[in-house]
C-alpha cells in the first residue's frame, strides 16, 4: 500500500523561492585529484547532483555532505566552499534567491535525496544547452532549470517515504487520517505492530520528532489550513480538529505561529516561518500539503549550544536559582544540550580520573575480561569494542567502556585490581550526584513544580559512570563503524567530560549535524528521554552521535535514571494539556532501553 500521491510536474506551479521566468544555469565540473570550489557571495540557490565521489560543503558557515548518486538544494548568501574527493564529478543547476522567500538561516533544503533518472535527464538536457545565449536557448534552460527544481521536490517527498520502515509508515498514515480523534502512544503503536518505545525510536531517527510531537503538528496545520481557507468559526473548527474549545486552538495557533487565529485570517496567509513545536518550518504554500512529510524538517535550525553557570543552583539565592532555571529550561526546549560551568569540580580531580581511565584501558584484555558485564550482569563492569551498537541500523559502536552501577548490590567482585581505583570513581561518582540534583532543581522549577518534585525520585537513582575509549580512525572508509552512533540517551540527564580529542556531534531538531566544540572547564550536559517525558515534551531529548576519531579519545560520561520505583508520570503543567505517556517505573522504562541497544547479540 503506497500513502504518497504521484504528482504531475503540472501541479508544481512555482517553487518557494525561486521567481517564475528566473535564470538558469547549467555545469558540470570533474574533479580527478579532488579540488575545492569557492563562491564569497551572491544570494543563489544551486540544486547539486554528485555522479561520483564524495563532497564537503561549507555553506553560511554550516557544513553539509553529498555522496555518490545523491542531490540536494543548497541556499547561499554570504558564501560556499565546496571540497570535492579524487574521482568527484558534479552536476549543478542554479539560479539567482528569490528576497525574502526563505528564513534567514535556511542553507539546505530536507535530507539528501537519491537522483532519480528524470533528474539526471534533465540535467543532462540542460548540460546540453551549452553556454551560449539567445531566446530559444534560453527559453529552454531556465524551462528546465523550472523542471528540475519542481522534480526535486516530488522526489524528495518520494524519497522519504522510500527510507521508511513499513511500521513507521503505517503509524502515519493512521496519524494523518485520525488526527481529531487525538490517538494515544499505545494505539499509535499498536497499529504500527511495534511497541511504544521502538515507535517514538522510529520517529526521532526518521521524522527528527516524536510521534506525539508529529500529531500535535498535523492538528496544527489542519486547523490553520481551515482558519485560513474557510470562513468557520473556530468553535466549529477546534470540534472538527480535537481541540475541543477555541482557546485551546487560539492557543496551539499562537505557540507555532506567533499570531492570533484572527490575524492569520485577515492576511490570509500563514506567514512566512510557521514554527511547530520548534522542528520545523514550513516553505511551502499550502497547496502543496502533500509534500508534507517531506519537508516539515526543511530549516536546519542550529540554536547554539549555550553555557551555564549553575553555582546558583547549589548555594545562591531563589532569585539567582529562578535565572539559572530559566536559562536550564530554555536550553532543553531548543537544543536539548548545554555546557555547565560553577560545578565546583577541580581540573586536578579530572586530570587524575582520566589518568586512572587509560590505565584501565590499556591492561591486557584477561585482565579487562574479569570484569566483564558478560560475567557480571546489571549494567556494570568492562564491554568490549563492538559490542554495542546504539543505531541499530548501523555497525556496532567501535569504542570499549566500563560501566560502574553502585545501586546493583550484590557479592560479586565488580572492581579492577588497580589501587585507589575505587575510591577516586566513587568520589567522583558521589560529586556528579551533587550535580545532577542541582540540575534537577532547576528542571523542577522551570517545569512549574516544586524545586524539590525529584528529590524523593532520585534517593537511590540507577546512575551510571562510564568511561569511555575510541580507538583512532585507521582509514577514511566511509563504512567503518562510528565511535557510538547516533542516538537518544535513556535516562534523565548525561553529565560528559571529554579528554580534549573532539568528536561528538549533535543534531538539534530539523538540522543537520553539527560539532560540539570542547570548552575548557565545562561539562557538556544533555537531557535524556526519560526527562523528555517526564517533561511531557516540553525538553526535547537530542540526538548525538561520536564520529571515529583520528587520535585516541577518552570520555567520561556519567548517566542519571530515577529510582527504580519512581513512577515516571508526566509533568502536565499547561491548563487542557493531557499527558501524552502512561505512568511507567524507572525500572521499567531502563529495562526496555538496555534491551534495544543489548539485543543485536541475541
């Protein structure tokens, strides 16, 4: 069953930001021993096809990619420089930005696409064209520069859908019909055959969003289609799309919109950066609702990574606690990361951590093996390289760890035989509590509920310390393992130092990827998913990922779940909001995230 309509290039009739009757150019440009291509100005949108090779692209200071086979838009306004692999041969279409069409910040348009053979006739046919000018050359280039730019976008929608695991598609489509009728996480995974937590992994690493996320935006577009098209009242169109009243559909309007439902229907237009949930922005004309799917993550949105103070938290003052929690509120919204300064940890105690994880490391592997979580279960003691793969649809991660659970109690010897290895981890251990807990007080207050909602939640919290070693990248073979690929973390908030070797990237909603430079002195800390729902999809929960890197890179990263028992009930603090997870215990909810990244050994 297909759930994508096929369109005629005659139901194109402009794309968002180009003008009707604008210029095109056609190229084709072979690169032999690789090269670089340079433009410092000009406000131009280039649809790019790589035949062969692969290549790098700095555009507006954002980098992208393309491999062979693959095309995609690229927006340029202050410059581009693009490095091209040995053997690289490229096709390109451009044509000069039509002001204003698109936000500020956009400079790649959806995900790569696989060129299709109409692409690639039509940009032969243009190719064809030669350079010289005259009104039938002319004529027939920019008809298929036109042609090319409208192909793209029926592929892209095509394309998409193509990725898509059959489960996921179903549990849109179902969302897409059923949308009024506000289904649960349950039904949606249900129809979709799967269970909760593989349906919002499905969708995160998919749709860059969570299955509720993506419903509460179809909702919204409904609406605002009716707002705009029709004359209803929005009584009758909040009963139509579930809304149930016209302040909660003036209120969903006004958060994704910026305007009043009264506005937008006085200009008769949706306006020009119509925000949903913050994951996307819409360029396209609501004529072309079908392309939906394909263009809801369009706006690479790159909110910086900020850095906080948090000395607040732990000894300052309930004005001082209220701006650090506001500041910590913000961050998890946007980009779901944040650097933390005024944590009171002394370089000397890093120094010393690190120094004790490379001597762990570089023992023998019968020494490593002894404490091996084959042998000792419960999430702790030494995993070997490959032995967990966190995209699962990628290789096994190529890094070794050890993992230290102090919460899993039982007789067996669970320690390295190296002295003083111990205390320093349980130190440490002891001191990301202290910080986790001040974190954990301003998530409270900012979430509107007391600063002490998780005290009696995280007593006995399932916390884990792991050190971390990725070997160096031996070769640039684009099909080796990553160091950990990209995923979600499980628990409430990660707490990670880093030796100084980079190599982590994150990809906040409806961008592409991006570093996460190292800055002296600070922790990077990231919420996970089980504060997403806690928070009932008010923080957002980041995917990263640790590309392979090229000298030996040590991390520490200290992961912080609830207690066992604590029930993890979302935290609904907006008037008609309803939660959108079930109550589940901490147990429960890690038991089936260990599972997921565990079970490719069974």
């Amino acid at each position: 069953m297909r759930y994508v309509r096929r369109l005629d290039l005659s139901e194109i009739q402009e794309t968002a930001f180009i003008r009707r009757g604008a210029n095109f150019s056609f190229g084709q440009t072979a690169y032999p021993d690789g090269g670089e291509f340079r433009v410092t100005s000009g406000a131009y949108a280039a649809l790019i096809l790589l035949e062969t090779g692969t290549m790098s692209t700095v555009i507006d200071r954002n980098r992208r990619e393309l491999h062979a086979g693959e095309c995609g838009i690229f927006i340029n306004r202050t410059g581009r420089r693009s490095t091209y692999a040995p053997g690289s041969r490229v096709m390109w279409c451009e044509t000069p930005l039509l002001k204003s069409a698109l936000p500020a910040r956009s400079d790649f348009l959806g995900d790569r696409v696989r060129a299709s053979q109409r692409i690639f006739t039509l940009f032969r046919e243009g190719i064809n064209c030669g350079l010289n000018s005259s009104p039938t050359l002319d004529t027939l280039r920019n008809a298929l520069g036109e042609a090319l730019f409208a192909a793209w976008r029926i592929e892209a929608g095509q394309d998409v859908i193509g990725h898509m695991p059959p489960s996921l598609i179903a549990a849109k489509s179902y969302i897409d019909q059923h949308y009024a009728e506000k289904p649960s996480l349950e039904q949606l995974a249900s129809v979709a055959g799967v269970t909760p937590p593989y349906l919002i992994d499905l969708f995160r690493r998919h749709q860059g969003t969570t299955p509720i996320r993506y419903l509460r935006n179809v909702r919204a577009q409904a609406a605002l289609r009716l707002i705009r098209h029709t004359d209803m009242s929005l009584a009758s169109i909040a009963d139509i799309t579930g809304y149930g009243s016209a302040f909660h559909l003036s209120r969903e309007v006004r958060l994704m919109n910026g305007q009043s439902p009264r506005s937008i229907r006085q200009r008769g237009i949706h306006g020009q950066t119509s925000h949903t949930m913050g994951d996307a922005t819409r360029l396209l004309d609501d004529q072309h609702q079908s392309l939906r799917p394909a263009f809801e993550r369009i706006r690479p949105m790159v909110p910086p990574i900020p850095v906080i103070d948090i000395a607040a938290l732990r000894h300052g003052s309930s004005a001082e606690r209220k701006v650090v929690a506001a500041a910590l509120g913000r961050a998890c919204r946007e980009a779901g990361f944040f650097y933390i300064t005024g944590h009171g940890v002394a370089p000397e105690m890093m120094s010393r951590l690190f120094e004790a994880s490379r001597i762990f490391f570089n023992q023998p592997a019968n020494a490593k093996e002894k404490v091996a979580m084959s042998r000792l279960g419960k999430n702790r003691g030494y995993v070997g390289l490959g032995v967990e793969r966190l995209d699962t649809t990628s290789l096994p991660d190529n890094k070794e760890a050890f993992n230290i659970s102090p919460h899993n109690v039982d007789d067996a010897d669970v320690w390295p035989d190296l002295p003083g290895w111990r205390d320093l981890m349980m130190a440490y251990f002891t001191t990301c509590l202290d910080i986790g807990a001040a974190l954990h007080r301003g998530f409270a207050r900012d979430l509107g509920v007391d600063e002490n909602f998780f005290v009696d939640k995280f007593k006995n919290p399932m916390a884990t310390l792991r050190l971390l070693r990725y070997p160096p990248s031996l070769s640039k073979h684009a099909n080796q393992a990553p160091g950990a690929g990209a995923h979600t973390d499980y628990g409430n908030v990660t707490i990670l130092a880093v030796n100084g070797v980079s190599g982590l990237q994150v990809r906040p909603r409806g961008s592409d990827w991006m570093d996460a430079p190292l800055i002296p002195g600070t922790f990077i800390c990231n919420i996970g998913d089980c504060l997403m729902r806690w928070s009932n999809d008010v923080y957002v929960s980041t995917p990263h990922r640790v590309l392979r890197p090229e000298g030996e890179r040590y991390s520490i990263a200290f992961f912080l779940d609830p207690d066992a028992d604590a029930q993890v009930e979302p935290i609904v603090s907006q008037q008609g909001e309803s939660a959108h997870y079930p109550p589940v215990s901490g147990y429960d909810y890690l038991q089936e995230r260990l599972q997921a990244t565990y079970g490719h050994q069974s």
